[in-house]
C-alpha cells in the first residue's frame, strides 16, 4: 500500500498499487455493480468509478454527460430523473450474460464498497455548469454512508468540483485529474488542497516530473495502465498506482514494486 497526502497529515490514506477503473471494466460492463464485484473477484483492493447527478439530485455511476455508449439510454444524464435511469440495461450493450445490469445509484455503489471492503476513488464528473448541484449530491451520501475510518479518495478533472467537495468535505483526501501535467501543478495542488496528481501515463509524465511530485510530498496515480510493462514503468519512477481495466492481469504479473 502506498501513503499519500504525506503534506496534510490528517488526509493521508493507503492506496493499492492496482485500482480497477470503472470497476473491472475490461471484463464487464464499467461502472456497474457487476464490474465492482468482479474487480474484487480478480484480487484488486480498490476500484474507481464516476460520479454523476440526475436532473432529481441523486448521485448515479456514470461516465460521460450523456447516456448511450453505456446503456440503452438516449439524451443527457442532467436531465433525466433517477426512475428514469433506474430502468435502463447497462449492461447488454457489454454481453448478454450481463443484460438487466443498472446504472447503479452512488448509495448502492457504496454499500457494494463496502461489504466488499474495498477502498474508493470516486471521481466526481459534473457536466460544465453543473459542479455545484453534482458535488452537493455526492456529499450527501458520502456523509451518510461512508464510514471515517475508511480509505477514500474524490478526484475530479474540474477545479470547481474540488472546490466544492473541500468546503463540503474538509478532511477528505482528494486527487486532482489531468491527462497532461500542467507546468503549474504545484501551485494548483497546493491551491485546491488535493493529496495526488492523477495524470495520463503517457501524454506527459517522465521520470523526472514524477521524481519532482513525489519529492513535493504528493501522490501520483496514472491512468490508464492496461499493460503490465507499462505499469511496471511508471511505478519504478515513483508512481503510487495505477488505473487499470484489467486488475486480474495487472495483480497477476505483478507490477508493483
Ligand atoms: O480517475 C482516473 C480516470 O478514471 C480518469 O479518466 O475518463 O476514465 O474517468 P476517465
Ligand atoms: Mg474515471
């Protein structure tokens, strides 16, 4: 297990070299219960899903803005109530053996989480405009659910949302997604309060930015990391772990240090 936020003492949290990303979601439909199981079932102690919010303010798994590659759904996921998306196959579009799987809501996520005992990574994805309302969603169940003595990291790609998750969720540890590291990324960790860096392993990431992370006290997560070899490299340059849809493959030859 890896420590990160070795900056704020009171967010640091362990975090497994191999975190399933949507889930094992190269072997089952992404961010689905099923993917959440079967990242367990293949040995991965983590897992990342994403976080949206319905047009009725309930948190759901889901990726893009908009439903359709994921599900039988057609239009945006902000407007759509929760029956709505409750009906939905998120599954067959996968294989038929998982046909009836749901878009599953962020309560049942976390309950999965955690009979499963399972760290998350929840990133929050909120449609532009929509930071506020997705965050404040989130928040509710994470305060009503999850439990303090359990690991948990929220990331986000949007600023804004890590804004609004600091002032809901002041002792969070939370990661600050980028697919290129921006020239700034100190000042930016600094200034939104984030524990880790979560970077693409390959738009820009070299050993010596890593190196340079690692020595501000951060953590580093790269995304996503199908390959062993691939993972083994980033890891040997100080990367904390990696996002892969392939847990089994990656636990099974082994990448971490
Ligand atoms: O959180 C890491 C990774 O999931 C970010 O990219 O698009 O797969 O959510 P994406
Ligand atoms: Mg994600």
């Amino acid at each position: 297990m890896q420590h990160l936020g070795a900056r704020d003492p009171l967010k640091v949290i362990s975090v497994a070299p191999v975190i399933a990303h949507r889930g094992a979601s190269g072997d089952a439909p992404e961010n689905t219960l099923a993917a959440v199981r079967l990242a367990s079932e293949q040995g991965a102690t983590w897992v990342e899903v994403d976080a949206m919010v319905t047009r009725d303010g309930h948190a759901v798994i889901h990726h893009d803005d908009e439903l359709g590659r994921c599900n039988d759904g057609r239009g945006w996921v902000l407007r759509r109530d929760l029956a709505d998306l409750a009906r939905l196959d998120a599954g067959s579009w996968f294989a038929p053996c998982y046909a009836g799987e749901r878009i599953p809501t962020l309560d049942a996520l976390v309950q999965t989480v955690l009979a499963l005992d399972l760290g998350l990574n929840l990133e929050i994805k909120a449609t532009d405009g929509w930071e506020e309302p997705t965050v404040e969603a989130t928040v509710a169940v994470l305060q009503r659910l999850w439990p303090a003595n359990r690991p948990l990291l929220v990331s986000s790609f949007s600023e804004r949302v890590l804004r609004h998750t600091a002032a809901a969720l002041p002792g969070v540890a939370m990661g600050y997604n980028v697919t290129a590291i921006p020239r700034n990324w100190e000042d930016r960790l600094q200034a939104l309060g984030a524990s880790s860096l979560h970077c693409h392993y390959q738009a820009s990431l070299t050993p010596s930015v890593a190196a340079a992370i690692k020595r501000a006290g951060y953590g580093l997560l790269c995304f996503t990391v199908n390959r062993s070899a691939d993972a083994r490299r980033v890891l040997d340059w100080g990367a904390d772990g990696v996002f892969t849809d392939y847990p089994r493959r990656l636990l099974a030859e082994n990448p971490a240090r």
